[in-house]
C-alpha cells in the first residue's frame, strides 16, 4: 500500500520543511505527533526520512523498495503512536531498526542463498595494512554497492548497523560463523574493489 503522502518543497538551499523542523523543539513536535497533528507529522518526517531511507537502501539496493519501506515505517509509527519517543536519538534508532527489519522480511524473499561455513572450511584472513584515509567516503559507498548482495548485507548490518554476528545469524537464518565469514569476504572485496576502482590513490 501507498502511504507515502510527505513532500518537502525544496529550493537551492534545500529542503524548506527540514529547515523549518529544525527551529522547533523535538519534543513539542513528538508530544503533537501523539496527538495526531499533521504538520507535527511532517515535521517529524523531515527529521528523520534521510535515515530511515538510508538504512533500507544498504540493505536492499533499491530505491523503489526502500521508499516502500520507508513509508511503511513512519505509517506504523504515525498509527501506533505509543511507539513515538520524546528524545530524537532514540527515535531514530527506533526507526531505523523498524525499516531494517522490513528491508531483511523483503530481502529473505529474494532466496539469496549464503555459503554455510564449517569447521572443515578454512578462511585466510589478511591484515589490510592500506591505508583509505585518502579514500572519499561516496567512493567507499560506490565500492559497497558494488558487493554482491549477500555481502553487501552483512556487512552493511554489522559494520555501518552496529548489529552483533549472532542477531544478523538469527535474522537471516544462518549461522555465526557464516555470518562472520561472509564479513571477512566482504571486506577482502572491498578492499579489492576500492583498489581496482581508485588505483591511482594507491598507485599500481
């Protein structure tokens, strides 16, 4: 279902809504939330659609599917308002760990498969002695976009979602240790990756 009824006029400046967020106290705007206000709820939308939307694009890779996610996420929170918190950070971890567990319910009906990992297995794990101190953070983005999805998604859940191996295990239906090998592998790739797109920072 379409939910997504928010719209920020924006200018060269940028988004005037966000703007106009931005001079109000958070919590006058979470206590008229509660209240069902709408301009509170637009309010409260600019403040936190960037993250919300971010957080479900690593994941899923794909703008359409995560504005679905992102819509759903703020309409549960709008029609469940016991679930709006008086402090932002809070909230914002709040919805941003609803939009990840929307974007794994839709990203485990992809049928990505993960290579399990056993005992028997062996993964050499190379110390990265580069240093990508040089590399901009939109080329480090590009780089992780680029990983093949199971990758992508761990590493997205435990490096940049602070998620332990052990809870991305039970989300994703796999085991630790092939949760952490598919970390490892998805940082040599990256790694490859960063060098092979920006060689000349590196040099050849």
């Amino acid at each position: 279902m379409k939910f997504f009824i928010f719209s920020c006029s924006k200018n060269k400046k940028g988004s005037l809504c966000s703007r106009t967020a931005k001079m109000k106290d958070y919590k006058e705007i979470s206590s008229m939330c509660r209240k069902g206000n709408r301009k509170a709820q637009m309010d409260f939308y600019s403040i936190f659609y960037k993250s919300v939307y971010n957080s479900s694009l690593r994941i899923l890779g794909n703008r359409e599917e995560a504005e679905e996610v992102m819509q759903e996420t703020f309409l549960k929170v709008f029609t469940k308002t016991t679930l709006i918190d008086d402090n932002a950070e809070n909230m914002r971890r709040l919805l941003n760990r609803m939009a990840i567990n929307l974007s794994i319910d839709i990203y485990r009906k992809r049928r990505v498969q993960f290579v399990e990992f056993t005992d028997k297995d062996t993964l050499i794990i190379e110390e990265d002695e580069e240093n990508f101190s040089d590399v901009h953070l939109e080329m480090i983005k590009d780089a992780i976009q680029m990983l093949p999805d199971g990758y992508r998604l761990v590493f997205n859940l435990h490096a940049v979602e602070n998620m332990k191996y052990e809870e991305i295990a039970e989300k994703l239906q796999i085991t630790s240790s092939t949760v952490r090998t598919q970390y490892a592998r998805a940082k040599q790739k990256l790694t490859t990756l960063i060098k092979t797109n920006y060689e000349g920072i590196f040099g050849k």
